[in-house]
C-alpha cells in the first residue's frame, strides 16, 4: 500500500517536472524561431539596381549633348592633326567591341553602360567621384578612374564628350560652375594618364537634363551624376 502510494506521488511528481520543462524548451524554441525569422528578413537581397534612365529628348543627336557643328569641328581637327579615324564600315563593329569591353570592366559597379546608335555612354553617379557640392576627387574614387583612362587609352578613336550635372535645388548658375569644376578635375586625372586632351569636349550642363524627378530623393540622385560619351571619329566621306 505504502510502496504504492510513494510510485503514485514519485510519477506525478516527475510528469510535473517534465511539464515545467517542456514549457521551457517550448518557449526558448519559440524565441529561437523568432531570432532565426529575423535573422532571415535582415539578411534578405538588396534590390537590384535601378535601370537606366534613358530620354531620346536628351540625347537627340545620337546621344550627345554637343551640338552637331561642334562635333563635326572637333573631329575635323582631330583628323588634321594626324588623328587616326575610323573607316564607316568598321564603325559598328570597333565600337561592339568597345562597348564589350566597359562593360567588362564595370561590372559589378554602380557605373552603367548605354548605347545610343554608335555612340556610348558611361554614366556614374556623382556620389561614386565627389562629395555633395565638391569638385575634388575623392581617393575611393582612383582606382575607377584609373580603369577608365586605360579604357580610353586602348579606344583611342574616339571624341570623348564629359558632361556633368545635377539635381535641380541650387540656382541654374552655381549648378552650371559646379559642373564645370568636377568636369575640371576629372580632365585633369585622366590627361595625367595619357588621355589627349584634344579628343575632348566638356559639356556643363548643371541641371539642364534631368533624368529623374528632381521633386524626390531618388530623383535628384538620378540627376547628380557624370556621362562620357564616345563619338568614333569617322573618315571623310567621298564627295
């Protein structure tokens, strides 16, 4: 009866522990979960980058902000100075080649690569060159740069039209001299790696070619940023 009675408290002892117990590994399980759900959503995908926004009003002239005339004078000088054209025929396929190889060097970078007709277009954002309302080049930005000046060196038959510009909060005219000084600075960085100065034309457009809403954030960041396009220079056609 005694021996019994002792099982009888001992099992309903030992079930209340185990009770107390499972509650316990039940609730740390809990907390666990929810630790590993959070975990989870923080270590989710960035989302992917934001396409590139491309206004055929902007680039009418095949892509290029320079004017025609001004086009045709520089690549006129070009070839009397000894400039080395590209024939019409092997136009296309000396800028396919081009183009393969920037966008072989830029990936996995915030830069973008675009192609209007024959022209190309590098465009990076001003954040990845300059502070907010800087003109220096900040050293994160060197080793970019110095890609592109060999880049632009092995593609040497090309005008390179670099245009700067920028969200639309400041006036028209501090805008346009902002332009001016970091299209400044990188001219200075890349003809100190050899890129001739002569194939270049600077455009500073200040915020007269937006390519976002200049009334939100990701508008204005869209619109700060610098372009180089690549114009073959062509031969002289037969008359």
């Amino acid at each position: 009866m005694l021996t019994s009675l002792f099982f009888s408290r001992f099992k309903g002892t030992m079930m209340q522990r185990f009770t107390l117990q499972y509650i316990r590994v039940a609730s740390s399980c809990g907390v666990l979960t929810l630790l590993l759900t959070a975990c989870v959503t923080m270590e989710q995908e960035p989302p992917p980058p934001m396409p590139v926004a491309v206004d055929p009003a902007i680039y009418a002239i095949g892509g290029l902000l320079t004017q025609t005339d001004a086009l045709a004078r520089k690549s006129l000088e070009l070839r009397e100075s000894g400039f080395s054209a590209v024939s019409g025929e092997g136009v296309s396929t000396y800028q396919d080649r081009q183009e393969s190889r920037w966008r072989s060097v830029l990936l996995g970078t915030e830069i973008e690569v675009f192609r209007i007709e024959d022209n190309l277009h590098i465009r990076i954002p001003t954040r990845a060159i300059f502070h907010l309302d800087g003109a220096d080049i900040e050293p994160s930005a060197f080793s970019i740069l110095e890609t592109i000046s060999t880049v632009l060196n092995e593609f040497d038959r090309t005008v390179v039209e670099i245009s700067g510009h920028t969200d639309g909060v400041e006036l028209p005219a501090y805008n346009r001299e902002l332009s001016s000084r970091r299209i400044g600075s990188i001219v200075a960085f890349l003809t100190a790696r050899n890129l001739d100065s002569n194939r270049v034309i600077e455009v500073p457009a200040g915020s007269a070619y937006p390519v976002g809403n200049d009334s939100t954030a990701a508008g204005r960041e869209l619109n700060r940023r610098i372009e180089i396009t690549l114009i073959p220079v062509r031969g002289l056609q037969p008359e």
